[in-house]
C-alpha cells in the first residue's frame, strides 16, 4: 500500500471497477473533505443516516492514484474504487467497545494488532488496511460507517441500485447524473470505468467508456476504418470508446456519436427511457413477412409451422 | 403447435465431464459443448429459450466448478424450458448444480439457508417488491431437507427438514417443497412476471396490455410455457415488437448459424471480452441485457468476433453475396430483410474489400446486431 497505485493495478482488480472522472466544476477542497467534524461514535447495525469519521487535520493534497487519458481538469479526478462484495465493518474498523470482543471470542482483531488513529477514540483500522493510515494523518482518509436504507430487504439488487443511484431509484447513477448535466463531454474518456461495469457512471444520456482491459480495444482482422463510413472515426480507441451504450436510446444531444449508434438512431428515434423501447419502430420493415428462416430467433416461426416428430 | 419439447440431440459427451471440481478441461470443454450445440441445433426455439432460462434460473460455473453439473442444468433447460412452469420450477428447486450454487443443499431445519428461498420469489418467479422478509423466511423452512449426493444425486434427507407448517404467500400450512411451490404458482403477481421477462427477453415487448394479455392467457393454460412463447411469437407477427439487442452469445450463434463458419480458436476469449460466455454469468441475476452490451470494448471484441467468423465462413451463397456490391443481396442471404441495410451500412460494407472482410463488416452492422 506504500506504492501509488498505477492504471495496471486499477485494471487488475477484477472484481471491482474503478470509476474515473474528471470534475471540474468541484470546489478544490470540496471532494471528501466537507464534513469537517469528528463523529468518533460507533454505529449500531441498521443505522440510517451514515456516520462520517474524518481527521481534522488538513495537509496539502498529493495525487497519488494514476488517472486515465483525456481531458485536464486542473488536473483534478475523481476516483472510486468500488470494490464488491460483502464487507466486515466490525473487523475493518475494530471497535474499541468492549461487546466486540464478547460476541466475537474467536475472530475479533487482537487489540495489538489494531492500527489506532489519531484522534478517533472508538475504533481503529484492521491491520491490513495499515497503509490508509497515512491518509488519516494528513487529512485526507474518511471513514463512512453503517451505511444503509430504512427497512432494508436484504436483497443485494436493490441495495446496490440504491447505492449506485445514491437512493433514488428513479434516477440515472450519482455520477452519471453528473455527466448528463455537462454541457459537452471533454473527451470520449471523460468518464472511465476500469473493470467492470460501473452502474453509478451510467447516465441517462451519457454512458462512460468501461475498459475491462487495455487487450480489449486491439482490433484483430477487422480493420476500424471499414466503419468510418458509418459517420465516426472508428479507427482508434477514442473513436470506439464514443460507442455509447445508451446514445440509441436516448442519447445526450451532444455526445459523440459511435459508429454503430448513430445509424441506429436513424432507426429508432431518441426517445425516453421510462419507454422502454419504441414501440414498432423496426416494423416499417415487415420483418415478420420476410424470409429469415435461418435467423436463430425467427426461426422459432419455422419451429412451429414445420415440426418434425420424434 | 411449436417443435416438440424433445430437444435435438446435444454435443456434450459425457465420458468428458466427470464429477471432479478439480477438473477444470471439463469447464472449458462444457461451455464449448452449449455454443456447438446451439449452434447445431435442429431445434433453434428450443435451444433459444434453454438460453434464456440460463439467464432466468441463474447459476454459474465458478461456483458450482463441477461441469457436468452444469451440463446437466443445461439439458434440463433444453428439456424441459417449453413444458410447464410449475414443473420447470421444482425441477430447477432440486437441480443439482442449483443446489450448490443458491445453497440449498446446505439448508437445514437447525440452519435454514434462506438464499434459493429469496432468489425463488425476487429473481425467478414475481419480482421484488411483491413478497415480504417472513414470506422469504418461511419459504426456506419449506424447503430444508434436499441435499446433495456424490455423482449428483438429490435425495431428500427427513431429519434435515423442519417439520414445520408455514405462512408462506399468504397460504396457510406449507410445510414442505410441493406445498410451497403450490404457494408460488398461486400468487397474482407470478403470471405478469413471468410473461413479462419471456416477451421482453425474446422479443422486446413490454407493451402492458400485450404482456397482461399474456399473462391471463399464461394462468389460462395452467402455465404451460410453450403455450406462452406461440402467443409471444404470434405477437410479433402482428408487428408488436420492440427491438432487441442481440447479446453476444446468441448473435455469435445466429451468424455462425447463418454463415455456417465454425470458428474454432479464440471464440471463447473474444466472448468473454464481449462480455458473455455461457455458465459463466456474473451473478445470480444473469446478463444485463439491452444497451449495456453496446459497450466500447464490447464492441471492439465483437468486430473482432465478426472478423473470426467471417475467416471461417466457407465458400457458399454468404461469401459469394459479400464477393459483390449487391447489398440487398447480401441482407438476404443473411436473413436480414431485402432493403434493410442503412445507406451508412451499405457506405461501410463498401469502405471494406470484397469478400471475408465485407461479410465481417456486414455481421456487426446495426441491423445485424439488433433483432
């Protein structure tokens, strides 16, 4: 944990993704740091409203985590690292509080293996997560405790929806809210997601560019200029990377456009994503009336008009 | 009627798939097995519908590690996907590989494991939303007692149930399997689910009064899906469709299918870098379908595909028709309809040399990709 981590690692943890933004319009100090004060109490299990724990401590910020071409913003990022799966509150920040040993006789942390912090009083950092300590010094590590929703239902589908669209279930990720409301995108990798899919980055316009490896952008026999006639510059990453998920849909007016996306929006006009598709819009071809026998999923129509017996 | 529910005959020879999780050519070898036999099939509607019950009644590989149980989960899907929902529902309760992978083998009366009991009502039969934590609770007590043997027997094992009778779904006294899945095909909210996700998956229809429609006509037939999927179908005759975008496995199978390549090296990397392979899916509540596969990468990966499969293609009508200009031509002989190819399709097919690199261009067009 000593090293920064480089875009390698990033890409390497394959069961998380890694969001990168660039966020111009934030204040400087205002990404992790405004909630200044100290709330050193320990959480009881279904808490609602979030315990946020930081060190008062303010130092000079220091970029230590790579971040993905494109656009400068000052150059600043956001960077999240989601990693999933379930996680251990209790043994990753092991309570001070004397029942954490009682209800846990065999797998509590060793009171001398907890890293304490500075000023935090009620819980300290299992020893593997010694290297954020440093973080907590200068001022720049918050700890987020018993995060959850009012009357959980304990199905982990809804619960990450909640958490990717920070509880508004009718609403387009927390981030990708963001990019939906930038006049323009800086670049077609203004917003990355290493890994694999990052739900809270997809907009309702705006879709970010998921990069499970840098291997997965090689073009092997097909030759990307064949699809510049379709109306982009497919011929390099940044032109495929434009190759938004959602521009078929319902596309931000001013997103770049992919070479597969934008004829289809020729045939399927933009249209709201509460409809979940328009509604006939390919019929105009009389597909059902033509001979696609041999397609895999027409030919179920072969199926029931020629069923051989056995 | 539809093809009959007896499925062509698969490509998986057992003698390859033994019961050993350490075995891992046996995982390679099973995935390849389900795309050859997809794309083999003489029954395309059965093995598109065991596809999608893949992605209904979710397990996986890297949990379940041993292939042949996996296999044995495919065929049932292949079997038994257009027969009746109430059967195809206990049948997949005592599945063996679904045994492991929702822990259901572990459950007991003293230590109810309440995983398959949830994944039953949320993912597979009525959605969330439509059933309580106690409905979840009760439904796990029901159905302790099934475990697993070696070479993947189920058995039932009396003293692991609990012997308990339950309020599940609003039904008094369930106490074991049967009752409990009478509970699920009994409650309201199963029928527009179930109509729902096949119209969606198969052919994008999400229209309410159509899936309402079939969903009363689903109840009417005593579930019995095949019933379903032919009104489904009719459905899309009448022109009631939406489009779909073809995920990766089954657009691999439908161009192999149609341009009878028989790509061999590679597939299964570039499937996984398009985001897809089968037994693999990466979590319990399968693929995210529609725009999501619209990806960058993913869509790198199928040009490549397409460059794969057009490689392979052997000499017959598809390649003589990517040989010439004649773009309505080579939409038929792909089964696409005669004028549906974009002028942008048609100005990239041309950018692209006669012949494979054509055809290649011509399998990742729009058309080609969206059903």
């Amino acid at each position: 944990m000593t090293n920064p981590l480089n875009r390698r690692q990033f890409i390497q943890l394959g069961g998380g993704a890694v969001v990168v933004a660039g966020l111009g319009a934030c204040d400087r100090d205002g990404v992790g740091r405004n909630a200044a004060g100290t709330l050193p109490t320990a959480s009881a299990p279904n808490v609602t409203a979030p315990v946020i724990t930081t060190a008062t401590t303010t130092a000079a910020p220091s970029t230590t985590i790579a971040t993905t071409g494109g656009t400068s913003f000052d150059g600043r990022r956001l960077v999240v690292v989601q990693l999933n799966g379930g996680n251990d509150l209790l043994n990753s920040l092991p309570p001070t509080d004397s029942r954490y040993r009682d209800l846990r006789p065999t797998i509590a942390i060793p009171e001398a293996d907890i890293v304490t912090l500075s000023g935090l009083g009620d819980a300290g950092l299992h020893p593997s997560l010694s290297g954020l300590a440093r973080f907590w010094d200068v001022g720049q590590l918050a700890l987020v405790r018993g995060i959850g929703f009012e009357v959980p239902n304990r199905s982990h589908f809804v619960s990450m929806d909640r958490w990717w669209r920070a509880d508004q279930l009718s609403e387009a990720g927390w981030l990708g809210r963001v990019l939906d409301g930038l006049p323009a995108e800086p670049s077609p990798l203004f917003a990355t997601a290493l890994g694999g899919g990052a739900p809270l980055l997809n907009g309702r316009g705006v879709q970010p560019t998921v990069i499970t490896s840098p291997g997965s952008f090689r073009w092997v026999g097909f030759d990307p200029r064949w699809l510049s006639a379709m109306g982009d510059d497919g011929a390099d990453l940044a032109g495929m990377a434009v190759t938004r998920s959602n521009g078929r849909f319902r596309p931000s007016p001013t997103s770049p456009r992919s070479p597969v996306v934008r004829p289809l929006q020729r045939i399927c006009p933009p249209v709201r994503a509460e409809q979940p598709f328009l509604k006939g819009c390919r019929s105009q071809h009389s597909y059902w009336q033509q001979t696609r026998a041999r397609r895999w999923s027409w030919s179920a129509l072969e199926a029931s008009t020629h069923t051989p017996t056995s | 009627m539809l093809g009959e529910a007896a499925p062509s005959t698969d490509l998986w020879d057992d003698s390859l798939l033994p019961y050993d999780p350490r075995d891992r050519p046996s995982r390679q070898y099973a995935i390849n097995g389900w795309l050859a036999t997809m794309i083999g099939t003489d029954r395309p509607l059965v093995d598109r519908v065991a596809w999608m019950w893949h992605g209904h009644f979710v397990s996986a590989l890297d949990k379940v590690k041993i292939a042949r149980l996996m296999v044995i989960q495919a065929r049932l899907f292949r079997s038994a996907g257009l027969g009746n929902f109430r059967e195809l529902v206990r049948a997949v309760t005592l599945d063996p590989a679904m045994l492991l992978y929702l822990d259901l083998r572990d459950s007991t009366g003293g230590q109810p494991n309440e995983n398959y009991a949830r994944e039953l009502l949320e993912l597979f039969t009525m959605g969330e939303g439509n059933f309580s934590e106690e409905d979840v609770q009760a439904g796990a007590l029901a159905l302790t007692g099934w475990t697993l043997q070696r070479e993947g027997g189920v058995t039932f094992v009396p003293r692991r149930h609990a012997d308990v009778s339950v309020h599940y779904l609003g039904v008094d006294g369930v106490h074991d399997l049967d009752t409990a899945i009478d509970a699920v095909m009994a409650y309201e909210a199963l029928p527009l689910f179930i109509a729902s996700t096949i119209a969606q998956e198969l052919l994008g229809i999400a229209a309410e009064p159509l899936v309402e429609r079939l969903a009363a006509e689903f109840v009417e037939s005593d579930f019995d899906i095949r019933s379903l999927v032919q009104a489904i179908l009719h459905a899309g005759l009448t022109g009631e469709t939406a489009p779909v975008v073809l995920a990766p496995v089954p657009w691999f199978v439908m161009a192999c299918r149609v341009t009878g390549a028989r790509p061999t090296s590679k597939v299964v990397q570039l499937l996984r870098a398009a985001g897809q392979l089968p037994m693999l899916p990466p979590n319990v509540a399968g693929w995210p379908g529609g725009p999501a596969w619209f990806g960058a990468n993913s869509l790198v990966a199928r040009a490549n595909l397409a460059a794969l499969i057009a490689a392979a293609t052997p000499a017959g009508e598809v390649l003589a028709a990517a040989e010439g200009d004649d773009s309505a031509l080579l939409a038929t002989v792909l089964g696409l309809p005669i004028d549906d190819f974009s002028d942008e399709s048609i100005a990239a097919l041309a950018a692209a040399p006669a012949g494979a690199d054509r055809l290649a261009v011509a399998l990742i067009t729009p058309e080609f990709l969206i059903a």
